[in-house]
C-alpha cells in the first residue's frame, strides 16, 4: 500500500497566503482613472458625462478637436455613462478613489446630478483663480456657481426651458403660440373643440416633468417680479407656503387642467405616450428643454419643430429660464490636474462654445456672455434671452436639496388627480427644504 | 510484513491468539491510520468551501453590515458624515410617504401572497391529471415566470397606457367609462401592478402545489369518492390536509418575495401616482439614489430587512410545526 505522507500544510498555507496578499495589491493597484504618466510627455485624462439619445455627443466632437489641436500631448478620452446611473456611477468612482479627471452636472445643489455635493466633499478642483473659467460664468449665474467664494465648475451652454411647439400643428388649428396667460386657456378649449387631443402634452406619471411644468409657470408667477426669490427663501424671510406667487402657480396648474389643456389621461401620462401625438400634431406644445426640439424635429420630418416661452399674464410678465445647467468640473484628486484645465479653457474659446451648441441644440454660452446674435433656432426667444431682466437659471438647481424639487414634481400630480391640496404641496416644499 | 511483526512484537503483541491484546494493538495502528484521512478530507472540503464563505461574507454580510452602520448618520454620499443615533428611524415614521410606502408593501405582500397561491393551487389541481393538453399549459402558465420583471412590466405599461391597446378594447366594446388612465388613477394603479405581479408569477406556485400533488395518493381521493365525498370534499378533507406543508413553503416564499417587489413599480409607476404605489423598496432606491440621501436611505433599507427577517422566521416557525 502507498504509504500516505502527511501534506505540508503550514508551507502551502502560507504560499497560498503571500499570494492571496498580491493579488490583492494588484487588484488595489488597478485604476480606471487617468493614466499615470509622468507630468512630462504625453498624458491621457477621461472626461465623463451622461449619454443622451445614443446619438454622436456634442462633448466627443469638442474633444476631438482638442486631441487633435493641443501641442502639449494631452489626449482626452471620453466616458458616456447611462442618465439613470450617472450620478450613482460618479460618486462610487469618487469612493473608491478612481473617478474619471472631469466629470459633467449640474452646478448647486439642487439636482439629481448636482456638482455642489462633490464640491462640499473637497473633490473638486478650485477653479477661482482662473481667469477663463471666472470670466465663462454669466452675471445671473454667479449664486448657482460660486460657494462661498469658490468656483468649482464650467457651464458649457445655456439650455432654455420653453414650450417646445409644432409650429406645423398650431398653423392647422389656425393659432400661434399664445402671448397671455388667458390666451392660453382660450387655445385650450378651441384646440379641443377642433378634435385635436390638447394643446399641452405632459408626462404626469414623470415627476421630472410635473415639476418642470411648474416651474415654467413659476417662472412668470414668481421670478418676474421677484427674481431674488430663491435668495429670500435661503435667508428664511420667505415660505412657499405664504408665497402669493407660488400658491397661483400651483393653482394655474388646476385652471390648466380643468380647462382641459392637457391630454386625457395625463396623470398617466408619460413621453411613449406624448411624443407620438405631439409629432402628428395632435398635441400641439410640449413642456421641456429646448435642447431636444432638434431630436423631436427627427422624429417629425413632416412638421416644423420651434420653441416658445410659455406666457404670463401679460406679454410683459414673460420670465424664461435659460438655464447654465450643462457644466464640466476637475477631479480634485486627479494625477493631471494642469491638463484638464487646458481642455476646459480650450472649451471657453468662443468658436469652441458655439460649435458645442449647434451639436448640443442649447444656446451658446458665447451668446449670453458677449451677446453675439442668437441662433435662428432661438429666434422666438431672443427676446427673453438678451435681456438678462427677462430670464434666469432654473431655480431648483439653487435649492439647497433635491428633495424639494422632488416634493413639487409629486406634488403636482397629487394636484392633477386630486390626492392634494395647493396648501399641502407648498407646505410639503417648506419640510423638506434643508437650511 | 517482517517489520510489522517486530512491530507487533515490541509493542506487547503476541500474535492473534491473544485477542484482547491483539485487538488493542490493531485497534491502535488502525486508528492511528483513519485519523490523518478524516482530517485530509475535512481540510480539504474546507478549501472548497472558503472562497464561497469568503465572498458571501465579504460582500454580502459585510455589505449589510456597512449599511447598517450607515443608517445611523447623515451621509450624502460623499465626504464626511455625521451620526446621528435613531434620528433617521424617527424621521421615517413620522414620514407621511414613509408609512404610505410601508403599508403599500403589506397590502402588495398580502395581495401576491393570496393571489398566486389560491389561483396558483387552482391552476395545479386543474392540471395535475386527466387534461391531455396538461402538459403544454404548464409550460405556457410557467414561461413569464422565466421572464425579467423590467420587460413585463414594460410590456403591461404599455398595455395599460390611456391609449393603449386595454383602453382601445374596452372603447371597441362600448365601454368607454372603464378605459381609465390606469396608472396614473390612485384607485387603479396599485391593483394594475397587483395583477401584473400576480400574472408573471403565479406559474411558480403552481410548480410548487404540482409537486406538493405528486405526493398526494390518489387512492385517498378514490377511496372518498367511493364513500361519498363531493369534489370539494374530497379536496378540503382529503388533498389540502396531505397539502399543508407544501402551502407553508409557498406561501412563506412568496411572503419573502411579495415584501421585495421592487423592479414592477418602479418600471410601471415609479411609486406614484403622489406616492400611491410607494413601496420601501422603491422608497429605498429614491432617498439613496436619487435623493442622495444615504444615511436615511440606509434606515428604510434596514427597516425593510427586518421586517422580510421576520417573514422568514414565520417561516421557519411553520416550518417547525410541520416537522412536529
């Protein structure tokens, strides 16, 4: 019989051990980040921001031009990453110490993406003291970029919030884009009288769409006469529950809905079952970022496809929030700090800021900064748009926590099948604001 | 063999004569032999067992615990934070939304619980014999089951749209006042993910009664029918009571699985309309992930597993009754 010798095992625990241990470093020593290179020579940094509608990215053909301009041999690499996950995917990147050199928000604090959280947490790069990143940030802007003295971030462009029309729908009911508040519910009920389905499409089952349907509404009723609202409300001297302004916005909503401006069915409504009427004309506006009419004009080659403010009670009360939303900001912790500042002062060139607009479909940050013509695409908001009386950044990006934004988009469909009260939706607001 | 004579020898051993002895010393050698086997294998299955223990405990258990620890502070998610003891749990029961979501997730539990086992039951006893065609709608009845719940429920969102094809039926057949906005009517959109739950699952529990069946004799059903029993008789006095352990098992499953549902609300209705199909697991997923609220996010979640925690030990309970 073979005799059995005893295994070692003390020796290959051991073994077994130390390798355990390497490869643990290994692993630990891998990192999606930037490659660490030398400061001389050739540097690689990433760029990460969202995907939008899987078509070519307005940030790649920037990027490409960069890469292929710069002397210095910096070459960026861009990271797309799915909307619902961005923000969950950066800031695990930010935790596990591997988040990409520049990273896309949202500037405050007051969005699902917003770049004021990494900035409180010291993972941002300062940008102050640069004079190209200072001078990229519009007068009506400063409250949403600076903290405290710091600026931590870049707009990109300036995305309009409007109506988003089918100009060619509105010629067949024989109307045009309202001008006053009582106009619009005037079209509501000759819109419906016609056979049309509405005038207005809303997505109420989507709480992102309930509350930027307030908001556009909000924007006449509350930040025409008081654009330092926001600033009252921070300094506690304000409520939305006591807030005349907010409390019509609410009920305008109601007056909407009871005159019949929305789709049947809209509080389950949702963009699958909006967009195909709006692009057959039988919703005729919808409420969302002016960026995407080039994307529903695709989807409509038989219409035109434009943009419009939506009106307040006078055509003189029309406020627009031409929001700086789109905004790009450095990786405190990045092995390539320097680079990443050349492409985003490369990014403030004014030729640069304008190409990355035609691509992105917003306005570009060249126009609000030094008032260069508007594209035609915008001409029914150049109005709005070169007066900086008449427009503003959207005003949840300023609030202090995103559950507020979130408490008026629900709010609104509580509104829209009755569940709530305009009192119980402000003062939802009031709980959960935070500071 | 000489050497083991002389070993034999030395040691006291005089041959197999002497049996006492004789049997001592063998048992000594043999026993001396089996130890280093017994131990060989039990090292050698624990290798095989360490890297599962290793990455159940690592990421699953340590995960849990991390949570845990973090739903006793104010994270956002990034940077520091702060403990701040139970002021978390307070503020979730003093949530309006918060008691909403946890009474949405008992009344969606209860719902699937009964639902998929008395309809699941039903459908078993209805193809456990004599349909020729049994076989295939077993299969059929079973195939959603096999489906990822994000696609179903895409599916049935499009199937209950104010102008999808449900309505268009319903507005065919003249009764226009029935084709509501389903998901979007808080009257209407927790029994749409109801039915739409119930329908992608209830081929499990018929798989579970089918195989609780097998084991019912047939000869008990016969020897009722020759006595006298009715049809309901003979199942409520003869097959449910042979059933009983296979009912807690469903049963307690699908408690555990009715606490969870999250992937059917969150594609349907996204817990609206005005919370009106908030459930904690969604209600989770948007303080955490959507909010950013990690620490308070992390308290629902710990309140959510405590409270499938003590579904599963309803189940083992039973479980222990039945054994009894």
């Amino acid at each position: 019989m073979m005799q059995q010798h005893p295994p070692s095992r003390k020796p290959r625990t051991a073994q077994l051990a130390v390798l355990s241990l390497a490869a643990a470093f290994a692993l630990a020593g891998c990192s999606a980040g930037s490659d660490a290179s030398s400061n001389d020579g050739p540097v690689t940094i990433t760029l990460a921001t969202e995907t939008r509608f899987g078509e070519t990215s307005a940030y790649e053909e920037i990027i490409t031009a960069f890469n292929e301009s710069n002397d210095q041999g910096i070459t960026v690499e861009l990271q797309e990453i799915p909307t619902e996950s961005y923000s969950q995917t950066i800031r695990t990147q930010f935790q596990a110490g591997n988040a990409p050199d520049i990273i896309w928000g949202s500037p405050g604090s007051g969005s699902n993406n917003a770049l004021g959280t990494f900035a409180d947490a010291g993972q941002l790069a300062d940008l102050s003291d640069e004079e190209w990143a200072s001078a990229s940030i519009p007068a009506s802007s400063d409250e949403l970029y600076y903290d405290d003295g710091v600026l931590s971030a870049v707009p990109v462009d300036v995305a309009p919030i409007s109506q988003v029309i089918n100009v060619t729908g509105y010629g067949g009911a024989g109307i045009s884009p309202a001008t006053t508040y009582d106009e619009v519910l005037e079209q509501c009920a000759d819109v419906r009288s016609q056979g049309l389905t509405s005038l207005f499409g809303v997505a109420g089952a989507q709480t992102s769409n309930t509350g930027l349907l307030a908001l556009e509404l909000a924007a006449s009723k509350v930040y025409a006469a008081d654009p330092d609202w926001n600033e009252q409300r921070a300094a506690g001297d304000v409520t939305f529950a006591d807030s005349d302004g907010w409390r019509a916005t609410l009920e305008s909503v109601l007056d909407l809905n009871e005159a019949g401006c929305f789709q049947p069915g809209v509080e389950g409504g949702s963009p699958e079952t909006v967009t195909p009427e709006f692009t057959v004309g039988k919703i005729l506006s919808i409420f969302a970022p002016a960026g995407i009419a080039a994307n529903l004009a695709e989807l409509a080659p038989d219409a035109e496809i434009s943009v419009a403010a939506f009106p307040g009670e006078s055509a003189d009360d029309t406020f627009l929030f031409a929001s700086p939303s789109n905004a790009l900001a450095i990786n405190a912790a990045s092995a390539h700090v320097d680079a990443a500042k050349t492409l985003l002062e490369f990014w403030m060139e004014p030729e640069n800021l304008d190409a990355f607009a035609e691509i992105s479909g917003n306005v570009s940050l060249a126009t609000v900064l030094n008032g260069t013509p508007v594209s035609e695409r915008f001409a029914n908001l150049e109005t709005y748009l070169t007066d900086p009386d008449r427009n503003a950044p959207l005003p949840n990006l300023v609030w202090p926590n995103t559950e507020v934004y979130d408490a008026l988009g629900v709010g609104v469909q509580g509104l829209l099948t009755g569940q709530a009260t305009v009192d119980q939706v402000l003062e939802s607001m009031d709980a959960t604001w935070q500071g | 063999m000489n050497s083991i004579a002389t070993e034999a020898r030395t040691s006291g051993a005089s041959g197999p004569a002497e049996s006492g002895r004789a049997g001592g010393d063998r048992f000594g050698p043999h026993r001396a032999r089996r130890r280093p086997g017994r131990v060989d294998r039990r090292v050698a299955s624990w290798w095989w067992v360490v890297p599962a223990v290793v990455l159940t405990v690592g990421i699953q258990y340590f995960g849990v615990a991390a949570g845990s620890v973090f739903a006793f502070t104010d994270w956002k998610g990034a940077g520091a934070f702060r403990f701040v003891g139970v002021d978390n749990f307070v503020a979730a029961f003093q949530s309006p939304a918060t008691v909403q979501a946890l009474w949405n997730t008992l009344f969606l539990a209860l719902c699937f619980v009964v639902l998929t086992n008395v309809l699941g039951l039903a459908l078993a006893v209805s193809l456990n014999r004599v349909l020729k065609t049994r076989y295939l709608m077993r299969v059929l009845i079973f195939m959603p089951v096999v489906l990822s719940p994000l696609a179903v429920a895409y599916i049935w969102k499009f199937i209950f749209q104010p102008n999808g094809p449900l309505n268009g039926l319903l507005r065919s057949l003249g009764l226009d006042s029935w084709a509501v906005a389903w998901l979007g009517d808080p009257s209407t959109a927790i029994w749409t993910i109801v039915v739409v739950v119930v329908w992608q699952n209830i081929g499990l529990t018929m798989v579970i009664y089918l195989a609780g069946l097998a084991n019912v004799p047939p000869e008990l059903e016969e020897a009722a029918a020759v006595d006298g029993a009715s049809a309901w008789a003979r199942f409520f006095r003869v097959v449910l009571p042979l059933l009983r352990p296979t009912v807690v098992i469903a049963s307690a499953l699908t408690l555990i699985q009715g606490l969870r549902i999250f992937d059917h609300v969150l594609a349907l209705t996204g817990g609206g309309p005005f919370n009106a199909t908030q459930t904690l697991a969604t209600l989770v997923y948007k303080e955490t992930f959507v909010n950013s609220e990690f620490g308070y996010g992390s308290a629902l979640s710990l309140i959510l597993t405590l409270l499938i925690t003590v579904a599963a030990i309803l189940q083992v309970t039973l479980l222990r009754q039945r054994e009894d």
